[in-house]
C-alpha cells in the first residue's frame, strides 16, 4: 500500500508565500504524475498544478506566474511553492499521485488535506 503524507498549510496575509509537501512511502515503483488540486468551501475540487513524469508541468490560469510544482523523485514528493498569495487561494489543498506500485499496477492516491487560510 502507499502512504501520502502532506504538510506545509498554515495561515499567511495576502502577498506572503507558502510551501506546500507531499511524501509518498510504501510499496512504489515509479509515480508518473504529481500534481495538486485544492477545493474552497462550496466549490467543487479544481486542479492547480501538475507535473508529469518526463517533465512538462501545466498550471491553472489563476496561478500562473505565482505558483510552481516541483518534485524529488528519489524522496517520492511533490512540492508546491506559493508566492504572492491572494485571499482568493484560501481552500483545503490535496496532492494526487498516480503510483505506479510494485505489482506493474497503477492506482491514484490522494493525501489528506492541508488547510490554507489568506487573510486579507
């Protein structure tokens, strides 16, 4: 089985930054996508970052030139630096990881949640 563990939310002003982390553990052969997705009370979960295995990297639109995805492949995380937070980033932020595990199969995983607040 496989573990995601993330940390890295908190509360920040408008303009401070952020960084988020997603650890994944267990039974991991190789993760072909990375990526971040967050949900704000009353509005459905959205993508905001991914990062694919050979490199390409995509970014929602309200993100774009403040937000970037990085991953270490030897720890098996994924990283999510924030910059110039707006009060309109505020929502519960997940990671997703298409593992391939040790069985050849791939499955997606989902981390916890972690909660960031921009206060105004």
């Amino acid at each position: 089985q496989v573990q995601l563990v993330e940390s890295g939310g908190g509360l920040v002003q408008a303009g401070g930054s952020l960084r988020l982390s997603c650890a994944a553990s267990g039974s991991i052969s190789n993760i072909n996508r990375m990526a971040w997705y967050r949900q704000a009370p009353g509005k459905q979960r959205e993508l905001v970052a991914e990062s694919i295995i050979r490199g390409s990297t995509n970014y929602a639109d309200s993100v774009k030139g403040r937000f970037t995805i990085s991953r270490d492949n030897a720890k098996n995380t994924v990283y999510l630096q924030m910059n110039s937070l707006k009060p309109e980033d505020t929502a519960v932020y997940y990671c997703n990881l298409n593992v391939v595990v040790t069985s050849g199969h791939e499955y997606s995983f989902w981390g916890q949640g972690t909660q960031v607040t921009v206060s105004s």
